[in-house]
C-alpha cells in the first residue's frame, strides 16, 4: 500500500515529548554509542529548544566569566550563543555556583523547565539504538541535574546542609561504626532509628534543627525492595510457568531458558521510607515525583534490550527473546530513580540457553489460550 504514512520511531519521541524536529535530526548526528555524562550534557545543551533562550546586551561578557568557573570548556567566540549559555546554566546548576544576576536565576529556571522531556527524549533514541551505557548514561545525567549535582560527586551532598567539607564526618562514622555510612542506603540503615548515633558526629559542625532536617532527608529516602521472576515456556511445561531467581545468585546458578524464545521478566517493586510524591530536590523548580526507571542489558556486548519506566511500587513486566545460539548469557537488570543520586541497583540473570522449543509445543499452548478466551 503506497499510500499509507507511517510514523516513525523518532517522530513518535518528538510527538510524545513535544520537541522541535530539529532537536531529532541533532540527535540523528550527534548521540552515538558510549558517549559520557560530559558528552550527552553537551548534546542536551545544543537541543533545538534552547535556540529562543535569551542573550542580553554584555551577556557575552558575563558567559565569558561564567565560563572561567565551569568544569567543561566552551568557543570563546560563541559566548552570545544561547545554546552556549544553556550549557554554561547547566554547568553552574550542578556545580552550585552563585549566578551573576537575577535574569540568569530566571533563565537557568526556564533552562531546567525543559531538561527532563529532553533528557527522556534522548534515553528513548538510546535505548531505540539499542546503546546500554548511553542510555544508563542519560539517566545518571537526569538524577544530577535533579538534584543538582555531579554524577562524579558523592550522593551524600544532596543531602541539606552537607557540602563537601563535611564528608569527613561519613569517613568517620563508617570506621567506628564498621557500617557503610558513606553511602545513602548503609547510612539510612544505620540512622533511621538511631538519631543520636547521627548528631553525636554532626553536632560539631551543625545546630540540632539542622541535623534534625538532615536526619529527616535520610529517614526519606527511598529504598526498593525488589523480586524477580521469569515467566514463558519450557519444554516439560504445559502452558507459561514462572521461575524464581534467587538473587544474588550462586556461581553454578544457572536458569535454563531456551535459545530463539520470547520471555518476560516479572520485576516486584515494594518501596519503603517516604513519601514518592515528594522528591527531596530543593534545587530543581516544581519540584519533582519520583519514578524508576528499568534497564535491561547485556554488558559483554553493550546491547539494550529493554527498557520501561515504572512507579515505585507494584509488579512490571519487560519482554524480552534469547538469541538463538545455545550456551550462557548474562542479563543485566538495572533499576535507577529518575531523582536520587546512590540509590542504583542492579541484577544479574545468569541464563544457560538450550535448544529452542519446537514450534509444535509453542503453538499448542497458545491455541489452547485462544480456545480459553473464545
């Protein structure tokens, strides 16, 4: 039929995040494979929708001093770009720096409005090209500019009141403590029903309503309980089955699947601590819900194989086929918020792929559950 019109995979992202054409073809020649987190914060900046932002009289001037104090360095005969600018708000965003003027204040919160539509953008044309590190990339770069931060720095500082003169204090807690509060997830183990183990060490530097609020951030923050399960057809089976897997698993834990075969991976979400609706990220205008996001890869080759965005709570399923050849594969699950920095977790699948399942078997268990629904 040559005269239906069909939309494509990049049409679909820049109808659903309602994004410029311009800002598709910029990624068609600009996002490639394992591009870092300086990479993809450059792309972003040169987006289509940051062309209008404005550059004032003498703002080349101020970018240009701006610029001195940024991480990542910028044309010098570009500084009246806006996308340049864009680049440079991002930059002072994330390092915390104090801004030349109130218009810049009012242009790096026209700047964020956008960030997270575009972010989202180039996570789906990654994941459409099958590219795991930059898409778990693109994700890392959206919880530190939620939250304000590197993602080199330490996910302790998005904490209130904790800069990084402070992280001494986490040093030291984990020696006397022989906890690992020097990351979020130890720290709230060891914290949440202790407070005083946390001001005797915080008391030096902070006055009790302060480390009453940081106390209360860490008590807030979410940690995930997850469960796995693979769902789909075996050769002994009769129809679908579910098969746990034990995580972390043993070395001579291997889940036989066959080879050339569609399954699903049932992922459990049971959040504890918090509340979703109100992620901690004082920086970022609007404020912010919290959601995760799952990706399933395999690292040896650096292919993406699924992805979906889910709440904090509930069952997901993501499908996925095994490739066709026999032997052992692993997949692995990541699960990243879309918000908070430390709190990423990943899964292996350690998979021994059989052969496939003949057709006959496939087809008998699907007609008996067409005949079920008729």
């Amino acid at each position: 039929d040559l005269r239906t019109v069909h939309c494509t995979w990049m049409g679909r992202i820049a109808s659903y995040y309602y994004l410029s054409y311009k800002t598709m073809a910029h990624f068609t020649r600009n996002l490639h494979n394992n591009m870092n987190v300086d990479d993809l914060l450059r792309v972003l900046a040169d987006s289509e929708e940051y062309a209008t932002l404005p550059v004032r009289h003498n703002e080349d001037l101020l970018n240009g001093e701006l610029s001195q104090q940024c991480r990542l360095p910028v044309d010098a005969l570009s500084l009246d770009s806006s996308n340049v600018k864009a680049f440079l708000l991002l930059q002072a965003h994330m390092t915390r720096l104090q801004l030349p003027n109130t218009d810049y204040l009012t242009d790096t919160k026209s700047v964020l409005d956008q960030t997270i539509r575009i972010l989202q953008a180039m996570i789906d044309t990654s994941a459409e090209n099958g590219w795991l590190s930059v898409c778990l990339s693109c994700q890392m770069l959206m919880q530190s500019i939620v939250q304000a931060r590197w993602p080199t720095e330490s996910p302790l500082l998005t904490l209130p009141h904790i800069d990084s003169q402070h992280l001494y204090i986490f040093s030291k807690m984990t020696k006397d403590t022989h906890k690992p509060c020097h990351m979020l997830n130890g720290l709230k183990v060891a914290c949440m029903r202790n407070y005083e183990l946390l001001a005797k060490y915080m008391r030096r530097e902070f006055e009790e309503n302060q480390i009453e609020q940081i106390h209360r951030a860490i008590c807030d923050m979410p940690t995930l309980d997850v469960k796995l399960c693979v769902r789909g057809l075996w050769f002994d089976s009769e129809g679908e089955q579910d098969k746990r897997i034990r995580q972390p698993p043993g070395r001579d834990e291997w889940i036989t699947l066959h080879a050339d075969q569609e399954y699903t991976l049932l992922i459990d979400l049971h959040r504890r601590g918090g509340k979703p609706n109100n992620v901690l990220c004082p920086r970022f205008p609007r404020g912010k819900n919290e959601g995760w996001i799952l990706t399933l890869g395999t690292v040896d080759d650096g292919e993406l194989h699924a992805l979906k965005r889910v709440p904090p709570k509930g069952t997901a399923q993501v499908t996925f086929y095994t490739p066709s050849r026999t032997g052992r594969i692993i997949y692995t699950l990541y699960v990243l918020s879309d918000s908070y920095m430390g709190l990423d977790q990943q899964y292996d699948l350690q998979i021994e792929l059989i052969d496939p399942l003949p057709t006959e078997n496939i087809e008998r268990v699907y007609n008996i559950d067409k005949t079920i629904i008729e």
